[in-house]
C-alpha cells in the first residue's frame, strides 16, 4: 500500500505542481530556490492548506506576485514557520532541517549520541532545573563512565541548569557534542510528599563525549512468571521502520508466542514514536485476528483527500496484516516476513509525557478491537503523520537539489481509528495514573520498578484500576535527550 500510494502522489505532482505559475519560464526565481521549494512543498502536501490563506492555489495572480512575497522572508525557517497553522494546538510538530542527512540517520536510529539518555525537569516553585538518567545505552561514553538509570545531575560545565520560561533557559548546554555534567542526590525530606523534596550537588564531574550511534530500539524484553502467569515484558523506544529492527521487533514476538504468554506489558514511556508502517505491524503482532481490518485510517487536505477517495480509497487504509513487506522504487520486493501473532485480547501498555505519535497510534488504534489498559501519565498528543519533502520535481530523494541539504518534514495527514477517533491533542489519559518518581526510578525490567508492578498488580487483579497515584505535582516535565534531535516526536510515512 505505501508503494502505491507514493507511486499515486507522483504521478499526480505532476499536474499539480506546475500548474501553480504556467509562466514560470518567462519569469525565472533566481536567488530564492528554497524559499520556492518551501512554498510549493506545502502548497501541495501541508494537511492545514485549506485553513493558510497564502498556501491558497490562488494566492498569486502572476509569477512576478509570488517572488515578492517569497523576497520578504531572508530564511527558508522564516518562511516555513509563517506558513504553518495554530503552531499552539494543532501544529506543534511541522519540521524544517538545513541537515537531511543528519535527518535521515534520525529515522535508522542513528544520531551522536553519549549513550545516557535523560529528563528535565523543573521544580514548579522556582527556577532550578535538574536531569535525571532514564536509561543508558549499552556499549557508550555513559555507560563506560558508570552512568546508570536513576542519576541526578543539576549542572553542566560548572553552570546550574535553570528554566525561566522558553526563551529565558540554559537547557541548551546539553546539545554541545561534549560536556561535563555535575551529579546531584535526591533528597525526599524524610516524607512522602514531594513539596518538600530538594537536590543536593556533590563533587563529582563527569565528562561526556558523544559519538556516532545507532541504537536498538528494543530496550529489553522479557518473559515474567507470577501467579501462574506468563508475561511479556517489552521497552520499545523508537518506531524506525529499518528492516533489521523490524525484523528483530518480530522475532522478540516469535520468542514471546512460543514461550505462550498470557498477556502482554508493552512499555512505551520513552517512545518518542517513528514509522507508521512498523506500528500497524506491531499491532499486527500483537494481535492477528483482525488482518484485513482497518487499524488506523488517514485524512488528508481536502485535494489530497477527493483524490484518493475517486481515485484508490483503500490508499486511505492501513489495516491489520499477516505479512511485512517493502518495496523499492521498481515495486520489487526488498524484504518479507510472516509476522508473529500473538492472538492477545488485551494489552497493558506504559505511557509517559514522552509517549508520541505512533505509539499513541498504537493505543488509538487497538482500542476498538481489544483492550488497551494504558499505565503511566498522560501522553504529548501527535495523531498527525508527515513525510520528508526534498527540493526535487516530485519533492522525493530522486534528482534532488544538489546545491543545499534542506528538507521538509510536513504533517500530510492525520490518524483516525476505526471509529474516527482522533484528534487528542491534550495526550491520551491512562486508566491507572502514575509519573516516575525521581528519587525512585527503579530498575528496568525489575518486576518492583514502580510503573512495571503497577501493570503486574492490574495483569494479577490486586490493584485498584482508575485510581491516582504519585502526581509529582511539585515539578514541571521540561524536556528529554531525544527531543533535541532534529526531529522530536515523529510519525511519518516511508
């Protein structure tokens, strides 16, 4: 579907690119190639297009029009930034990069990275800002250094981290390739309220120096046994929809269906999400008695949308499968598997406020066919996909401009259910209310890590469902490792 699909929209560019300026050979752009490649890229593919006055087909009367108004913006991110729509609600996530090669590694699950993977967080009634260590990647700078999960950290290079508001903030010192980060203690007070809670910094420094690397998007996965039970236990943090992860994703599901589970714990809390393709696979694998339904369905911008429903509607579609399978650019195929179904009537599923786009896919789209038990805190709220755009005639990879390394990366359309549902852009509220508690993280994998035996108890029936527990509503949720990489909270298409 994907393939056809890709092949449906380049045909159809054809068309509807150049027929925005028949006169564009008698009135040449000179000097703004990517300003005119901005404004054509979203022109065409941009899911708001109808609610931007100037990304209107008849925004311009004559040529000599539209390179004026391309003339007032000196930078293509100007340019792209004034085009989106309601950047506070619906669009959070549209992406402009001068670096699409740096882009590119992003989705593979390569980046330049130290390995020590962290939070910040502020204290709500001031100013101080501290990390914590949510996990570290195996063979890295941080795991080298001893850095292990539940770390504090309150400075960088010898400065305090602080956070005033968006624009008053130091916490861009942990973007630098290499940094020394001060440790810190969590210090409860001796009670169980967190308003009292304070870090306390120690002497001791620890240098960071980031490398290339590409990490496994499953964390750990695991077989649990209690009460006669038998449990899956998977962290998976990254959707990358490359063939040798997917592959791995099913396999883990092979060794879970042969080990007969009874249920499954699908840990999501740092999933910042990733390829649409590998998430209806994965809900594919967990499941396996509804392929040929509708997992997850598209809307697109009203051209885009009458186009598809006249002239293919099933490219609308991403139902259920039996089958992984990808094509090349010639339709032959590249890579195949039969996925490992699992047959689950129910999932349990941790979510934290890191939790974004195709995992959310995941809930969203598994509720109307079995039950999603959902764990943790409320998630970012992404129901939108996108796709990179390049500066080339059909805005793919072929023939693009060779004289800049900008892309695109646009929401084109946004995800409903088999119901409709859609649109949740306040996050997905869990059944069962728990944050992580700094002082406290646990070990992952530990069947007494906190959020894992919160899903335990609920799989066991010794908890109580719906209740609120650990709010930390002493701290502000600032930001996280991977949301400094060029693209944070991705879903897109292949």
């Amino acid at each position: 579907m994907p393939r056809l699909k890709h092949l449906l929209l380049v045909n159809c560019l054809v068309l509807l690119v150049t027929s925005c300026f028949k006169d564009q050979d008698d009135y040449p752009v000179v000097s703004q190639d990517i300003n005119d490649f901005v404004w054509k890229g979203l022109n065409a593919f941009y899911l708001y297009k109808d609610q931007v006055p100037d990304l209107a087909d008849t925004r311009f009367g004559n040529q000599t029009d539209y390179n004026n108004y391309l003339s007032g913006f000196s930078a293509p991110e100007d340019l792209f930034y004034n085009l989106l729509y309601n950047r506070t609600t619906e669009d959070r996530f549209s992406w402009i990069t001068d670096d699409y090669i740096a882009l590119e590694q992003q989705f593979s699950g390569q980046s330049v990275s130290h390995g020590m993977e962290y939070g910040l967080v502020k204290f709500s009634q001031s100013n101080t800002v501290f990390g914590y260590v949510r996990y570290v990647l195996p063979n890295t700078e941080a795991e080298a250094k001893g850095i292990k999960r539940g770390d504090i950290f309150n400075r960088v290079d010898g400065v305090d981290l602080y956070y005033n508001s968006a624009s008053d903030t130091n916490i861009g010192l942990m973007q630098g390739d290499n940094y020394t980060i001060g440790l810190a203690t969590y210090n409860d007070n001796g009670t169980p309220e967190t308003s009292d809670d304070f870090i306390s910094e120690t002497d001791t420094d620890i240098e960071l120096i980031k490398s290339n690397y590409t990490e496994n998007p499953i964390y750990l996965h695991k077989t649990i046994e209690q009460s006669g039970q038998k449990i899956g236990y998977l962290m998976y943090n990254g959707f990358t929809g490359t063939d040798a992860f997917d592959s791995q994703l099913n396999a883990v599901f092979g060794q879970f269906k042969s080990e007969a589970i009874n249920d499954l714990v699908l840990d999501l809390r740092y999933n910042p999400g990733g390829s649409v393709q590998t998430a209806t696979w994965l809900a594919s694998m967990i499941t396996g008695q509804f392929t040929g339904e509708v997992f997850v369905k598209e809307q697109w911008n009203s051209y885009w949308q009458s186009y598809f429903e006249s002239q293919n509607p099933d490219a609308l579609l991403n139902p259920f499968v039996d089958e992984m399978i990808k094509r090349n650019s010639n339709n032959s195929t590249v890579f195949q598997e039969t996925i490992n179904h699992l047959q689950l009537n129910r999932v349990y599923v941790i979510t934290s406020a890191s939790t974004a786009s195709a995992s959310e896919l995941i809930i969203n789209g598994l509720k109307p066919y079995i039950e999603v038990i959902q764990i943790g805190d409320v998630t970012v709220g992404k129901y939108q996909a996108s796709r990179t755009l390049y500066d080339s005639p059909d805005f793919s990879k072929d023939g693009v401009n060779p004289t800049h390394t900008y892309a695109m990366q646009p929401l084109i359309f946004k995800s409903l259910n088999v119901n409709d549902v859609t649109d949740y852009f306040e996050g997905l509220t869990p059944q069962i209310f728990i944050k992580e508690q700094y002082g406290n993280l646990g070990v992952l994998g530990d069947v007494n890590e906190p959020l894992l035996q919160e899903a335990l108890a609920a799989i066991l029936g010794t908890n109580r469902t719906g209740v609120h527990k650990h709010l930390n509503t002493s701290y502000q949720y600032l930001s996280n490792s991977k949301a400094l990489q060029p693209l944070p909270n991705a879903m897109y298409i292949n």
